[in-house]
C-alpha cells in the first residue's frame, strides 16, 4: 500500500524556518517525481515545488523561491521541504504528493499543518 | 488570481449529471492532455479523479468522466450521490510555468 506520511508542521514566527519531511512507502520512491501542494485555511491549492526522481529537476512557485528548498532521500525513502524566512501567507496545511504524470498527483499524505505566527 | 478559471459553486440532485468548467489557456489547458481532476472532501487530502483529460485511476467511479475542448476542460460527475459533495480543483501542465497551475476550485452541493 502507497503511503505517504508529512510531519515537521507547527507554530513558528514569522522571519523562522521549518523542515518538513514526508517518509514515503510502499513504491519504487527513487521511480518518482515528487511535489509538495500548499493549501492555506479555507483557500484553494496551490503548487509549491517539485523535484524530479534523481533530483536533476527542481522548481519552485515565485512565491516561495530563495526561501524554500527542496530535496529528497532516494536511500531513506524520504522527501524534505526546508522553509526560511517564513510569512504570515506561508500558513497553511502543506501536502507531499506523488507525480504519476504531468500535472497529476495521485498519492497524497494527510498533511502537515504550518502556522506563522508571533 | 488562480491561472485556471472554475465555477464557485454548482448544485445538483441525487441522480443528476453535473458539470464542472476550467478554462485556461492555450499554454495550459488547450496546449496539452494534462489535465487533471481532484475531489476533496473537508479535512482530507485531495483524491486524484482524473488524469490525462479523460482518464480514470484505478478505483474512482465511472460516473466520473472528463473531456476537453479548445482551452476549457470539463468533469461530468453522473449519478449524483450525496458522497460526491465536495470541492474540485482542475489542474492543468503549462508551457507559462516550471510548476503546473490549479484552478480556484468549485464547491459540489448535492441537494
């Protein structure tokens, strides 16, 4: 069974940093291109960044580019999310998805709730 | 401003046939078969419905379906069920981005 767990999530001020990691089982990880999805309290979603399955690709939404980096551990199955300098428009529920096909995600985790907050 | 332009909101009735708009662009959704459709219900990650345009994962109902004409893509959602009550968000490859786009998403009342 496909699964895909985020944890890292909490309350920080604005201006910290968080890491965001999602332990990924039951496929082939290193077969995979990898996104993670934000969605902010009762908003729409919003694609952050992706990372291809040997990490040669990697790309980030304007919005969070120079402070967000992604990367993954094909070894430890795992995928991480480091946030810096975090806004207040940086809150919201962040999900690790699986890529099958462009622009199709059709493995998800449950979520990982980040709040900027001071 | 999402890149991909959806309904707020639709309604139906059990057994109905509904429809579900996105439009884009010839960078995005008329450009490209890589449109896909996600249910979400509240508090739960989204469920990947449709992919490719028109094609099913394995598992979702075949009362879901999908097409695409020019720059607007469509989900037909037949057989209404009150478990089909939920938001969906279309989501498009695009030639304008190094990331896909998403739509606003569109808020299925069953009533």
């Amino acid at each position: 069974e496909v699964q895909l767990v985020e944890s890292g999530g909490g309350l920080v001020k604005p201006g910290g940093s968080l890491r965001l990691s999602c332990a990924a089982s039951g496929f082939t990880f290193s077969s995979y291109s990898m996104n993670w999805v934000r969605q902010a309290p009762g908003k729409g979603l919003e694609w952050v960044s992706s990372i291809s399955s040997s990490s040669s690709y990697i790309y980030y939404a304007d919005s969070v580019k120079g402070r967000f980096t992604i990367s993954r551990d094909n070894a430890k199955n795992s995928l991480y999310l480091q946030m810096n300098s975090l806004r207040a428009e940086d809150t919201a529920v962040y999900y690790c998805a699986r890529e099958v096909v462009p622009a199709a995600m059709d493995y998800w985790g449950q979520g990982t709730l980040v709040t900027v907050s001071s | 401003q999402s890149a991909l332009t959806q309904p707020a909101s639709v309604s139906g009735s059990p057994g109905q046939s509904i429809t579900i708009s996105c439009t884009g662009t010839s960078s995005d959704v008329g450009g490209y078969n890589y449109v896909s459709w996600y249910q979400q219900h509240p508090g739960k990650a989204p469920k990947l419905m449709i992919y490719e345009v028109s094609n099913r994962p394995s598992g979702v109902s075949n009362r879901f379906s999908g097409s695409k004409s020019g720059n607007t893509a469509s989900l037909t959602i037949s057989g209404l069920q009150a478990e089909d009550e939920a938001d969906y968000y279309c989501s498009s490859y695009t030639s304008s981005s190094t990331l896909g786009v998403f739509g606003g998403g569109t808020k299925l009342t069953v009533l």
